[in-house]
C-alpha cells in the first residue's frame, strides 16, 4: 500500500481537497489481527459505496484499499482516498465510505491475544 502514490493519483485541478483516512492495528493487548473477507460479496459492495458517495458527494476520485489476512500492531488495514471541489465534500464522502464499509461489507477481524483469541463482532454482524 503506497499511500503517497494513492494521494497522489487522488489530485485533480478541479479538485480542491483530498482528504484520507488510514486504519491501522493498535496496541489494545493484541498480537496480532487476522482479517478475513468474503471477496464474492465484498468487492462489489465496495464498488457500490464508492459509485454512491461519488454521486452523493460530488466526489471526484475514490481509493479504497481494505487488506486482508495477518496484520501486526503498527499495520495499516484500510485506507480510503477521496478528492472533492471542496473540503466539505471530501471530509463527508470519506466518512460515509467508512461507515459504509463497517455497516455492509463482510470482512472479519480475529483479534489474537497472549491470552486466546476472539471474533470482533462488528456493525455488519449485528445487522
């Protein structure tokens, strides 16, 4: 994940904001988090979010990168990238892309501790 690059492509002369959020695996007595996702289902639902919060916000560019697999405290797991005409656009876009993905994407995450592991239950699993 090559975040400046991801920025970087985000730049448009029309667009007047670029705004990003990075996810990263924090030190909350885990080892290690493992993120599994149902790709089938997940990737079109992130194509989904995305051409909705292009018409929703106006947006001109969306990255969304979510990763899978074993991650370590200090990893990056999601990043999302929006460019908008204005900064507005592009802080509301990027936070309904996030809150989107929580919501209805099926990804998983296995928090691994010194003391065993568990499912975190996310907002996809309670809906």
């Amino acid at each position: 994940m090559d975040i400046a690059s991801e920025i970087n492509a985000a730049k448009r002369d029309i667009a007047g904001a670029v705004v990003t959020f990075l996810g990263t695996v924090r030190d909350d007595q885990i080892e290690e988090l493992e993120i599994e996702a149902y790709e089938d289902a997940s990737l079109p639902e992130m194509q989904r979010i995305e051409d909705e919060a292009i018409i929703t916000f106006n947006l001109q560019t969306v990255t969304i990168i979510h990763r899978v697999g074993t991650l370590r405290v200090g990893d990056n797991i999601l990043l999302i990238v929006v460019s908008a005409g204005h900064r507005q656009e592009a802080f509301a876009g990027c936070e309904y892309i996030l809150e989107r993905i929580k919501q209805t994407v099926p990804i998983w995450k296995k928090e691994v501790r010194k003391d065993g592991s568990i499912w975190v239950e996310g907002e996809y699993l309670q809906e």
